[in-house]
C-alpha cells in the first residue's frame, strides 16, 4: 500500500481527487507537479506541504516561487522538474495524471527508480507502451492503472492465472455527449455542446475526446499494451449508465464485471491501496436505484476517431504516437474555436496518411513522430482555410 506519494497533474480532476483520497488514507505527499496553475497550486503546497513542488511552465513556476517565498519547499520547472517530481526518494508511489505526450519521460523516470506507478496518463501507453511495459518487466515496477475502465479490467483481472485464460476484454464506454446523433448533427458541434459529459466531470481535453470517441480508441491501445493483448481481443461497448465500467469474458464463457458508482475516486483509491482495500467516501453503488443497465455497439461512421484508432492499434509501431499527436493538436484547435467539431477526425487522418511509418521505433523515433504529426496537423489546417 501507498504510504508516501508523488502527484504529476495535481491541479487537475484526476490530482485533486487524489489528493482528498491521500487525505482519507493518510497518505504524505512528497511532491506535487501540475502545468501552470499559480493559485490552486499554493493552495496545495500549503495544504500538504511537500518537499518540492513543480510548474511547467517556467513563468508560473517563478510566480509561485514569489508566492511561496515564505515557506522552505524546492520550486522547479519544466521536464527536470517534473522528472525530479518523478524520482524523489521518498515517493514510493507515483501518480502520473498529466495530460499528453509530457507524461512519458517522467513515468519512465519513475519506473527506473523501481516506483509504483499509478497510471492516468494514456499518452505513456498510447504512444510507447511496448517500452514502458519493457522497462517495468526489467526494473520490476509495478503498474497500476487508475483509469475507470483500465482498473475495472485490472480488476477482473486479479484471480487470472494465464493470459491464455482471457477470450476479451470489453470496455465499457459511455458514448459521450453525442450518443444517439448522426454526422450531420454534430460535425459543426460548438465547444460549449461538446464539453458536456453525461456521467464523468472530466478536464476540457478529456472530456471532448470522450465526445469524439477518441477517448476509446486511445484505451483500446492502452489495455492492448498493459494487458498485452491484440486488438481482435479487445472489444468496444456503449454503456451509457457508466455502473458496469468494464469486463473481461474468460475461455469457459464467465464473464467478471467491476461494477460501481461512476465516481474517479475509487479507481484512485484502489492503485494506492492495491493489493488491499480500504473504506471510501465515495457514493456506494445501490442497485435498487440505478436503473436497467443498457448495452450498444459504437457507431463508427458517426464518430470516426474511434475507427481510426483501431486501425493505428492494429498498425503498431508509430502510427499510434502519430495518431495521439495528432489528435492532441486537433483538439487544441477545436478548443480553441479555430475548427469545427466534424473536422477533428479529418486532421487526424491526415496526419497518419502524411508523417512516415516505423515500425519498431525507438523513443527518440516516437518523440520525433509525436512532433511530425502535430506539424502535419497544422499544415493541414492551413489548407482548410
């Protein structure tokens, strides 16, 4: 069990909720790490006190500093800072719940140091998750998922004596705030329609990635690397209660589902407390009240980023950085009001058409096809205009 923690992305949903859930198992935070924001995070530097604390960006991170001058904690910036957040010595659990491609270095960093990993980043798996799962085998890192559909899994998994076992795993997905649309109805969507989530209080980018579907697709590659699995044996399913989070169906027909509230703080829980459970604030599951529990396949015509996912997981190599670059430059220009919704996938697949395919990269391969296919995408746009 977590006893001492690391947060990478404290100031997010995923961060904070971490934080109330450390406060509940009296779990001492070590360092904190978040992007740019000053104030909530000397809100939480004088909450918890850690022994350091990172803002990427370096502006905020000398803002805070000033802030701060009062106090004796250690104020860094940028990838160092974050990669000495990664490391502290005394963290013996790191939570890595920055959003994108920054993640990456930091959770290796983490593994090499033999860390727990609580794992919230997608882009780390997305993007290089045959490395990762490599250098967690070789370091004897244990990862552990925080994602709803990612812990469900992980859960069901735990009585599995061998992989051979699994027939699939189904991800349960809530279909996000255009379920039920056709094409037509949502390809000139605003931000305002896509940023409403049914179930789940998300950040912008995770919640409209959830509308796209994207948000899927980026999952169905990480259970294919974190349970090192093909994609024929990964499967999609529209649940739009978000009670069943996921399930993984065994060679005998059995069928095991995690089932719970739809509430982020006990995925956060149980990779702190994992291989143990404790008591938790959160909501309890009553199964008198929730309502009959619906189940569809995905429309992939409609939302087509969950298509061109499957086809990148199914390429490998770096075709699935390239996708996720891609559609992290997409969504930065939807959000900010510079495309329509519909246009997101049509950035992204051009992306995959334009940047060269490797098919065993290495990192700096997957960091430089990360890069190529966000200038892709931005030349792309260029030519809609």
């Amino acid at each position: 069990m977590t006893r001492c923690i690391s947060i990478l992305g404290s100031t997010g949903s995923i961060g904070t909720q971490a934080l109330e859930v450390a406060d509940q198992l009296g779990i001492r935070v070590a360092a904190l790490a978040a992007h740019h924001n000053v104030a909530l995070m000397e809100q939480q530097v004088r909450k918890y006190r850690p022994r350091l604390v990172t803002l990427y960006d370096e502006a905020a991170a000398q803002q805070l500093r000033e802030c701060l001058a009062d106090l004796d904690i250690q104020v860094c910036s940028g990838m160092p800072g974050l990669l000495e957040a990664a490391t502290l010595s005394e963290a013996d659990t790191v939570l890595t719940a920055v959003v994108g491609m920054v993640g990456l270095r930091p959770t290796l960093a983490a593994i090499e140091k033999k860390k727990k990993i609580a794992l919230a980043n997608k882009e780390t798996l997305v993007c290089a998750g045959e490395l990762v799962m490599e250098a967690a085998d070789r370091c004897g890192a244990e990862i552990v998922p925080v994602d709803s559909e990612h812990s469900a899994i992980f859960q069901c998994l735990q009585t599995c004596r061998s992989r051979d076992e699994v027939e699939r795993i189904i991800l349960t997905c809530s279909g996000g705030t255009f379920y039920g649309k056709k094409k037509a109805e949502i390809d000139r969507a605003s931000r305002e329609e896509a940023l409403h989530n049914p179930n789940w209080d998300m950040g912008a980018k995770v919640t409209l990635d959830s509308a796209t579907l994207m948000n899927k697709g980026l999952e169905v590659i990480e259970a294919m690397r974190l349970y090192r699995l093909p994609l024929e044996q990964v499967q999609v399913v529209i649940h739009r209660e978000s009670i069943i989070h996921s399930m993984v169906e065994y060679l005998d027909g059995a069928v095991l589902a995690q089932m719970g509230a739809p509430d982020m703080r006990l995925p956060i829980q149980y990779a702190m407390t994992h291989p143990y459970r404790k008591a938790s604030p959160a909501q309890k599951l009553d199964l008198l009240t929730c309502g009959p529990l619906t189940f569809a396949a995905p429309d992939l015509d409609t939302f087509p980023c969950l298509r061109l996912a499957m086809e990148a997981a199914r390429k490998g190599g770096t075709a699935c950085a390239v996708l996720n670059g891609a559609n992290e430059a997409a969504d930065a220009l939807f959000l900010q009001g510079r495309i329509v919704f519909g246009q997101i996938p049509i950035l992204v697949a051009s992306a995959l058409r334009e940047v060269p395919y490797i098919s065993h990269p290495t990192l700096e391969e997957i960091l430089q096809a990360d890069a190529q296919a966000r200038a892709a995408v931005q030349t792309a746009y260029a030519q809609l205009q």
